[in-house]
C-alpha cells in the first residue's frame, strides 16, 4: 500500500501514467517426488572427480579424506561429535542427517576418526553399488520411494491387503 501511495504521489497532476500493481502468483503444489537421494548417496556423487557420471571407490575415499580433513584442521587425527555434526552440516546439508555418529563411532570411544569414517562409507558404497561394477552410477544413488505421498509429503505406510490401519 506504501508503495501504491509514493507511486501515485510521484505521478505529475493531469498526467495519462498508469500504475498497475500485481500480485504474486499464487505457489502450486509440485508432484510429490517418487524417487529421492539419501544426503549421503548425494555426497558420494558428488566425488566424481573425472566427471563420467559414476564415482569409484577410489574417488569415494579421497573425497570423504578431503571432507574429513576441512573439518579436523588441528589434525589430531580424530573428531568429536560436535565436530562430526559441523561435518554433516557442511557435507550432507544438516548436522542430523545420516549417517548418526554413533554408527559411525565403532569403537564407541566418542571420537571419530577417518579410518573410521572411511570403513562407515565403504560399506555404504557397497550397499549402494547393485550392480556390483565398482562405480556407484547416479540411478544407483537414487532412492525409489514406497510409501504413499501428497504435496505435503509422506501420508504414511501402507496397510497390508484386506487391512485397515
């Protein structure tokens, strides 16, 4: 309305200027997404240093060595928890997204350290590599998602047949 009122304060008396003040369109629901990728499966697509649309394992774990060695910049050679969750954040897009510290943590001792993070995402790479070819492609990064959805997002699972929920 402020605006309105400078806009046709500023127009000269007896002048032909028209001011046409439109509103923004309205937002319309997106189709809701049957395929997704987990933030790690992005990560790990990401590290495609040669750029053929699959990431190898060798390009993994130099990938997870850089992003672990941008976060441990006193190299003590080990993080803590709060440090792996400055590393989510950075590297997966939030400090709660998985995989959890405490998966990562095998020897429980509240430090992280890279052997341990990389013995976490090679075993991520073979649960992601389904054709067992070495390479995870970008359709073996892509999650397919089961359960129902709305513009809003999941609706929840379903019943089995013959069941109600």
């Amino acid at each position: 309305m402020i605006l309105l009122a400078l806009l046709l304060q500023a127009a000269t008396p007896g002048s032909n200027e028209t001011v046409t003040v439109t509103a923004r369109p309205t937002p319309f629901a997106q189709t809701p997404a049957t395929m997704v990728v987990e933030p790690v499966a992005m990560m790990i697509a990401a590290f495609d240093s040669d750029g053929d649309g699959k990431t190898s394992r060798e390009e993994m774990e130099a990938g997870v060595k850089r992003s672990y060695d941008l976060i441990d910049t006193a190299h003590q050679g080990s993080i803590g928890y709060l440090q792996f969750a400055d590393w989510a954040e950075r590297w997966l897009g939030d400090r709660n997204a998985l995989p959890s510290p405490f998966d990562v943590d095998r020897n429980s001792d509240n430090r992280i350290t890279l052997a341990e993070l990389q013995a976490h995402f090679s075993r991520l790479f073979s649960r992601f590599d389904r054709d067992h070819d070495g390479a995870i492609s970008r359709a073996e990064a892509l999650t397919i998602r089961t359960i129902p959805a709305d513009a809003n997002g999941p609706t929840g699972p379903l019943a089995p047949r013959g069941r109600r929920p």
